[in-house]
C-alpha cells in the first residue's frame, strides 16, 4: 500500500488554488513520512495516471460548503456523493474517476473553504493571512490517518 498526497486546484483562480499552496508548504514533511506527493491542480488525466489499486490517497482540494474561509472538512471517499448530474466527459471530478476505476483505493478528501474565487495569481488576503495554520492542519488531519509515523 502507498500513501499519496494529491493536490488539485487551479493557481490562476484565487482560491482555488489553495490546496497546491499547503501542500507544496507541507511536502517535504509528507515525503519523511512516506508520502507521495502528487501535485495534480487541473490535470485529472495525470492524478488518476498516478493511483493504484491498494493506494491509501488523500485528495486535498478547495471546497465551497458555505463555511469560514480556511475551515478544513475531511470526508472518507467512499462517503463522498457528488450532487450534480453529468452531462459530459468533462462534467467528472478525479473522485468520481476513481471510484470509476479502482476499486481498492481508500482515503480521504481534505477539502479547503475558499474565500474567494476569480482570476487573480495568487489567494485571497482571507487565506493567505492564515496559510500557515491552514497548512499545518491539513498535515495534522493526514498524520492522524496514517499514524503519524515518521521515517528517520
């Protein structure tokens, strides 16, 4: 089983690209603890490339589930249920992709609550201010899945 850290998100959308900020912050505290780190932001094609069955991941991502800007929400991906209706090839998320095909996964979903969303290259005051501690919960939330353990 390997443990993969998969950041998506758009960095020339504000917000969006929240989850490739903490995780590159992050990284090099994931890879001691036997993470890979898969930075994906809008490639669905790459992430999905980069999982296989018996993969632990963990999806980190930026949510809008009318919460405070930075509010981190983890939801198992076998709970996860999307609420939209597919019209098209590109109405799919990578989660529903993986769900498509592999059937060993588990993890989790780590989503990010923006704060604001438009074409600007880089986040918004209300994330940044707080992107340190965003980070380190995010880190938190992915040590208590996997142990904590670390190799030294």
């Amino acid at each position: 089983m390997k443990i993969k850290v998969i950041a998506i998100g758009n960095i020339l959308m504000e917000d969006d690209g929240v989850a490739i900020t903490v995780v590159e912050k992050i990284k090099e505290e994931l890879v001691k603890r036997n993470c890979e780190v898969i930075i994906g932001e809008t490639d669905l094609g790459y992430c999905i490339s980069s999982i296989e069955d018996g993969d632990f991941i963990f999806i980190v991502d930026a949510v809008y589930l009318d919460k405070k800007p930075g509010e981190i929400t983890v939801i198992p991906i076998d709970k996860y249920q999307y609420k939209k209706k597919y019209y098209t090839q590109h109405s799919y998320n990578v989660v529903d992709l993986i769900k498509l095909y592999f059937k060993e996964v588990k993890g989790y979903i780590i989503g990010i609550e923006v704060g604001e969303i438009s074409f600007k290259l880089e986040l918004s005051s209300k994330l940044k201010r707080n992107i340190d501690m965003i980070s380190e919960n995010v880190l938190k939330e992915i040590t208590s899945k996997i142990g904590g353990g670390r190799n030294n």
